[in-house]
C-alpha cells in the first residue's frame, strides 16, 4: 500500500520521513484543488440569477412597478430583484424593450431628467394595471418562492466550504481543528432540523 497515494500523504516520504513529513504538503495541495472546486462552483451560481421568466412576466412586472410610482430602468431592475428575494433579475436587455413597447403602446410616458428617463403610467397604463391588480404579482410566484428557496441553500453550502478551504490552506494546526469542530457541529444541527421533520 506504500506509494499507493498520490505524494506519499500516507506512506513514507522521502527521507523515509513517514506521515507527518508529507501531511502539510498534502493538505495544502488538498486545499488547493478544493478551493478551485469551491470557486468554479460558487462562479456557477453566480451567474445563475433564478428561472427564466416570460416576456409577459417582464411586463407585467414593470407595469405592477410603476403602478406604484415613476422609476428608471435600473430601479425596476433593482425592485424586481429585492421583490423576488434575488431569486429573479432580469436583464436590462429583457426590461428596456418592455419599456418601449409599453411606450409604443401608450401604456407608458418616460420624462428625461438629469440625463436618466423616469418612466410613469399614462391613463391607459393605470388601467391596465388595475385589471391585473388582483393577480398575484410576477415575482410572488410560487415558482420564483421555491426556486429561491432551493438556491439558497446550495449556495450557503458553498460559500461555507470556500471559507473551510481558506482555512486549511491557511490555517495552523489549532484552526484547522477548531474548523473541523465547527463543521462537525453544524452537520449533526443540520441532520437534527431533518429528524424534526
């Protein structure tokens, strides 16, 4: 079994220096490869911003958004996102054209001040906006509800392991330990919320 392992983490190294000689070489090398992983990961969730929603989703989005008050693209970029507990952002390239096409339709004006359009509800608009106003809005969908539920703690698991691989790369002996500890701990809570179930 000696030499079995990728630089002799368990076998004798050289020098014929046994375990403790290639440990830390190897949990750094270990903690390396698993900080990568960590990062590729949270990278991919990152660039996840939640289900794609439809183009009605879009406008009926904006139209529930400045039923409400005049605002600036970014700001309801911004409000659907808060709205939707980050679970849903959409693109500027999805909300801009929405606008000019309710612009197109008279459902909307835009007021151009300090070098930024603000867009409100024209009559028209108000109107539309009041047929739809007993439907739930777009972002209180109990689709984006669960979606952002099921990000969430994917992406809570990932930034702890992140902050574990920080650790073990680098960390003393005590810290490393002491990071074991925690982990340990917060497995057996997380099984205990199952067993509550």
């Amino acid at each position: 079994m000696n030499g079995s392992f990728p630089g002799g983490m368990f076998g004798t190294g050289a020098g014929g220096q046994g375990f403790g000689a290639d440990f830390g070489a190897g949990l750094g090398n270990a903690a390396s490869g698993m900080w990568e992983a960590m990062d590729q990961l949270r990278t991919a969730f990152d660039k996840r911003v939640g289900p794609r929603m439809g183009r009605g989703d879009v406008r009926a989005a904006v139209l529930a958004l400045l039923a409400e008050q005049p605002m600036h693209g970014y700001q309801i970029i911004h409000e659907i996102e808060e709205r939707s507990g980050g679970s849903w952002k959409p693109s500027a390239g999805s909300v801009y054209p929405t606008l000019q096409l309710l612009a197109d339709e008279g459902l909307i004006s835009a007021e151009e001040a300090n070098g930024r359009k603000t867009y409100s509800l024209t009559e028209a608009g108000r109107a539309e906006a009041e047929d739809a106003a007993g439907k739930p809005a777009p972002w209180e969908s109990s689709g984006l509800r669960d979606s952002g539920r099921a990000t969430a703690l994917p992406k809570a698991g990932i930034e702890l392991a992140q902050v574990a691989a920080q650790v073990a790369r680098s960390g003393d002996s005590a810290q490393v330990q002491q990071a074991i500890e925690v982990l340990e701990d917060a497995k057996r809570k997380l099984y205990g919320i199952l067993a509550q179930g």
